[in-house]
C-alpha cells in the first residue's frame, strides 16, 4: 500500500505538474500566432532594410564582404539575445515548448536548451549553409545587378508561403504525420500495455490486504518484491518506447487559419509593389529615377555646366574623336555595365563624356 501511494504521488509530480507548467509557460495558441506574425513582420522590415543598405554598399564593396561582415554583426547579438533567452526559462518554454527548462529535454541524454538531436544536425546544416549564408549572399549579388529591390525582397516574403504551402502536400500526401498524432503500432501497444499493468497494481494492492498472516509474510513480501520490480522495469521500458517513439518520428505542423490570413496579405502586399513598380527594364527605371531629381541640382554650378555642355552638344551633333588617350578610356568606360553603377555616377559620366566631346570639338 504505500509503494502503491508513493508510485501515485510521484507520477502525478513527475508528469501532471510538468505538463501544467508546460502549458503556462508555453502560452496559449492566439498568443503564438499573433507573435509569429510579428516576427514575421520584422522578418520581412529587415530584409527590405538589408536589401536598400547593400544598395550603396555594392557600388564600393563586392557581395561576399557584404554578406560576410553582416553576419559576423548578425551572429554576435544572437549569441547575446539566445544567452538572455536561455537564462529566462518562461522565455525559453515560450519560444521552445520541446526543450525543457531543469537541465533534461525529456530523455536520459540531458543538456536541455541547448541540446541538439543528432538527426537534427543535416537539417541545421542546410539551413545556416543553403537558406541562410548562400541565400542571402545570391539577395546581395542580385541586389548589387537589379535597379528596383521589389523581385529582391519578393524573395524573403514568398519564403513562409513556399513553405507553409509544401508543408500541406507533404501532409496531404502522406509523406510526414502530423505531430501530435500517435500512429505508430508499436507505441499504441506500450500504451495500453502500460494502463493495464497500473490496473493490475491496483488489484494487487487491493488483494494483498486480506493475505491469511499465518503465511510465511517473509516470503510473501520476496515474491511481492520482486514482481513489483519485475513491472516497474516493465513499465520503464514502454514509457521510454513512448518516449522514443515521439521524439525521434519525424512530424510537420500543419498550417492554420492565421497562415492563410498572411499569405492573402502577402500577396496583397506584393500586388500593390508590383503595380506602382516604373515600367520598362532597369535602365529605364534608373532613368525616370535620374530624371526626378534633377530639378534638386539646378541650383548647382557644376551641374548647371553639364547641362549647358549638354544642350551645345544636342545642336552640334556628336563627332568622331581623334585622340588616342580618350579613346582608350573610352573603351574603359564602355566595358563597365551600366547595372554596375549607381544612378549618380551613370549621370555623372554621361556627362563627363559629353564635356569632353564638346572640349574636343573647341579645339578642333
């Protein structure tokens, strides 16, 4: 009887609490939802930030040492925020239900938040290799070849959608379970396995009070001894099965209504880009770009200068250059593409070799 109290107490401790604690910790469903859109939110504010940073970036410095000194930034605060997070064991039930705040991840291998499985480790490696690095330094590349950021940062929105998208068929098709639902065979037999060996303890202890005491008691209590260690193993063993069974069967999340809410707005969003985007291809665009703001430099002497070179230069029409150093940077300039510059310095130069026509043609 008081093995059979002591078996209650402690798995209504080792198991009811912690699922409670769980469960305050790990907020309700609304809360996660509406912090995963405000994640996503910021998500998709820094990339369009990074995007119209390197557009500048790009005209002095290649892509690889963009992306190269962005993440070296990157990885210094979040090793300081993932630092603040593990200290905070409602922040860290909150963002990691799987992961357990008292130094155990549910399994005899410990180590808690910070513990990896090792068939998680392929997964990781493609996402900080191909998502991450490789991605983000093709956005930097495209950035740097691409007048307007829209196809750039069409890229980091249509990311979620991709992938809630694919998630569905591969649920629909059978390929993944969706976690939370028990299918395995083996799992549903250490369950029931399980419930009926509790029962069975229930009767013993109920039957053992009206045991004749003119039994030999010390023998009774060998024999009652053993089989109870002989079901306790037992019981170990299917817990551990369940265990196992759950944490190493592969599961998806299936997308909910507040997937498709931001999905429809991501699109939204995308359509109203899209349709206010100049028309025509990227010179063109940096044209009508150039052609804006020239009212703002009219004020200015040295490009007041270009444009009245500019205007002899249309009247006289264009003649054929005879000198041999003009010519060779000439050829220099034609070999630089116009998406390699910025849309100063394509006004810039487009006016230096107007100058320079008009200061050829004067000596002549």
């Amino acid at each position: 009887g008081k093995r059979g109290e002591e078996d209650d107490g402690g798995g209504g401790g080792e198991y009811g609490s912690d699922t409670k604690s769980e469960e305050e910790g790990g907020g309700s469903g609304w809360m996660k939802d509406v912090a995963g859109q405000a994640c996503f939110f910021i998500n998709c504010l820094g990339s369009a930030i990074y995007v119209l940073a390197c557009k500048n970036l790009t005209n002095s410095y290649n892509s690889l040492s963009i992306t190269a000194w962005s993440y070296t930034i990157a990885a210094f605060f979040m090793t300081i925020f993932a630092l603040g997070c593990a200290m905070s064991s409602t922040i860290t039930t909150f963002l990691c239900p799987d992961c357990a705040v008292n130094g155990t991840n549910g399994n005899s291998s410990g180590g808690g938040v910070w513990y990896i499985p090792s068939s998680a480790i392929p997964a990781l490696a493609f996402f900080i290799i191909g998502q991450s690095s490789i991605a983000y330094g093709l956005v930097t590349w495209a950035t740097k070849r691409i007048v307007t950021g829209t196809l750039v940062t069409g890229y980091t929105v249509l990311q979620p959608v991709t992938s809630a998208a694919l998630t569905e068929t591969l649920l629909i098709t059978g390929a993944y379970a969706a976690c939370g639902a028990i299918s395995n065979k083996e799992t549903e037999h250490g369950m029931r396995r399980l419930i009926t060996s509790k029962l069975l303890d229930g009767m013993f202890m109920e039957n053992n009070e009206s045991i004749n005491h003119d039994f030999d008691l010390r023998r009774v209590e060998e024999e009652e001894e053993y089989e109870w260690n002989e079901k306790q193993q037992q019981q170990q063993h299917d817990m551990d099965v369940i265990t196992s069974n759950n944490e190493n069967s592969a599961c998806l999340v299936s997308p909910n209504i507040s997937t498709l809410i931001a999905a429809l707005a991501v699109f939204a969003g995308l359509f109203i880009i899209v349709r206010t985007e100049p028309k025509g291809d990227g010179y063109e665009a940096a044209t009508t770009i150039i052609s804006s703001s020239d009212d703002d430099d009219e004020n200015d002497p040295t490009t007041a200068k270009y444009h009245d070179e500019e205007e002899v230069f249309n009247n006289e029409g264009s003649h054929d250059l005879h000198d041999g150093n003009y010519e060779e940077e000439e050829e220099e300039e034609e070999d630089l593409s116009l998406l390699e510059l910025s849309e100063h310095q394509k006004y810039r130069l487009d006016s230096l070799e107007r100058l320079r026509s008009s200061e050829l043609d004067d000596e002549t």
